[in-house]
C-alpha cells in the first residue's frame, strides 16, 4: 500500500501542475509541443525512459486488488504500452497533435491529477 500511495503523490502531483500549467502558460507549452514533434531524438528518448518507468512501476506495483491501486497498475501498463509505442511507431504521436492543449484535455489531465492527489495525499492521513 505505500508503493501506492507513493505512485499516486507522484501522479498527482505531475499530473495537476501539468493541467495548472496548461492553463496558466498555454502558449508555452502549445511552442513546447510544436517543437517536440519536430525533435525526432527527444520522442526516443521520451520513448527509451517510459519503458523503464513503466518496468519500474509494474515490477514493484502490479496486482489487482479490486480497489483503488488498480488505477496504478492499469496506468502502470500504459506508461510501458507508450513507450513501447513511440519506440516501434515514433510517427504515431502525430495523431495526437489536434488534441493537445484542447480543453478535453486540460479538463483530463487536472481530474486524472485530482484523482491520484485524492489517493496519496488523503488516503495516506
């Protein structure tokens, strides 16, 4: 369970200052990403270090328990699904391009941060 809670911090924490930052600097980070899809070593490198926190995460977090740490071991296999992804399909990413910085997903990110913040910063009181 503290693996769980740790994860969740950690989530969450990514998670809500990226939404707050969408919010507060968007037309840094729609430069930002303009960039990245012009930066065809950062996406494998961006690929090669989700493998192994995907790796990292299921290795010591991987059970379902019918609960609430499910989220991180379904996100755990995503994280590894990604980097997997952008390592045998590096042009995948470019589907996605529409969609950042859309309000969906501002909105996404800021529920998935309040969601995992929910978890680690309150279940562990």
């Amino acid at each position: 369970m503290e693996v769980s809670i740790l994860i969740s911090k950690i989530f969450g924490t990514i998670y809500l200052a990226l939404g707050i930052g969408l919010i507060v600097s968007k037309d840094y980070y729609k430069k930002m990403f303009d960039k990245l899809f012009d930066n065809s070593p950062v996406i494998y490198l961006i690929g090669f270090i989700l493998v192994i926190l995907g790796w990292l995460m299921l290795y010591n977090h991987n059970t379902f328990n019918s609960d609430w740490t499910d989220i991180i071991t379904v996100m755990s296999w995503l994280v590894l699904f990604k980097g997997i992804l952008l390592l045998v399909f590096p042009t995948y990413i470019y589907s996605f391009r529409p969609l950042l910085g859309s309000k969906f997903i501002i909105v996404l990110v800021l529920i998935i941060g309040l969601v995992f913040a929910n978890f680690g910063f309150l279940m562990d009181i």
